[in-house]
C-alpha cells in the first residue's frame, strides 16, 4: 500500500521532487508493547528507522537502523505501507515493515544528532501508541507532522 501526504495544503507540483529522501520504520512488537523512539529534546515519537545508505536494500536499511537506535537485532519481516510526504522543498519516503526480533541487548549506536535530540528507546500499549499520535504535543514545529505520518505509518502495519 503506498500513501501520499501533502504538507501545507500543497500539490505535488509544488515539491521539490529534486530533493528526495528515502528512509524505513519497523513496527516492533514485544510482550505486547511496541518500541517507539522519543526524541526527549522536541517531545517527538517515531518508530525506529533511519535513511537509507549507498546501496543498501530496505532490509538492510532497517535492520542497521534499528540495530544502532535500539541494540535490537532484527530480521524484516513484511513491507506493510509506504508513505511518501511532499514538502515544498522536499520529498520523504518512508517504508514501514514488520519485523521479528533476534537479539537484545547489544551496544546502542547513537548518532551525533540522535543525542543531542534525547532519542531514547520506549515500549508502549497499542492504546498507549495511540494516545501519543493523537494527544501528545510536540515542541517542534514539524512535530505534528512527524505524528501523523508515524500514525499512518504504525495503523496500517499493525
């Protein structure tokens, strides 16, 4: 399933198509509670995941982000939804999957900037993922947005 998501009340003649990123997001489900990522500096949540480097496959994209976000070994499971958000001066990809969990318990491998915005891993409720789409406020003027393509994302991987 691929959805498209317009910021701003734009059209897709209106993005920038020429700056393109591509990234991918597992939902990660353990003990009944699924991992979130919090972005403490900006009160942000996203699922785990990342950008996609050089030549690497969406599967490799994910399994390294999450490895380094989290110190979860994970094997990608299902490609559940794309989401593709256009922007006035860019355009974002996201691939959102289903994994299966390896191994825990590795060293965490934060970037520079991952630290300095407070990212730290969280397990929550479905209810409680829910709640946080829908309820919590960012302190970050493209916070909301964040939200909402992560509730797009999470609500139809799940």
């Amino acid at each position: 399933m691929n959805i498209e998501i317009y910021s701003d009340g734009i059209s897709k003649k209106d993005a920038n198509l020429e700056e393109s990123s591509e990234a991918c997001r597992a939902i990660m489900k353990k003990d009944d509670k699924y991992c979130l990522m919090h972005l403490t500096k900006y009160n942000i949540f996203t699922t785990p995941g990342g950008r996609r480097e050089g030549n690497e496959t969406l599967e490799e994209c994910l399994e390294r982000e999450v490895l380094e976000e989290t110190g979860i070994v994970v094997k990608a499971l299902n490609r559940m939804v794309t989401t593709t958000e256009y922007f006035v001066d860019s355009v974002w990809t996201m691939h959102y999957f289903t994994v299966e969990i390896v191994e825990e318990g590795l060293e965490i491998n934060l970037t520079d900037e991952e630290v300095k915005l407070g990212m730290v891993t969280v397990w929550k409720t479905l209810e409680e993922v829910l709640d946080i789409f829908e309820n919590e406020v960012p302190l970050h003027d493209f916070g909301s947005n964040i939200h909402n393509r992560e509730f797009i994302g999470f609500i139809n991987s799940i």
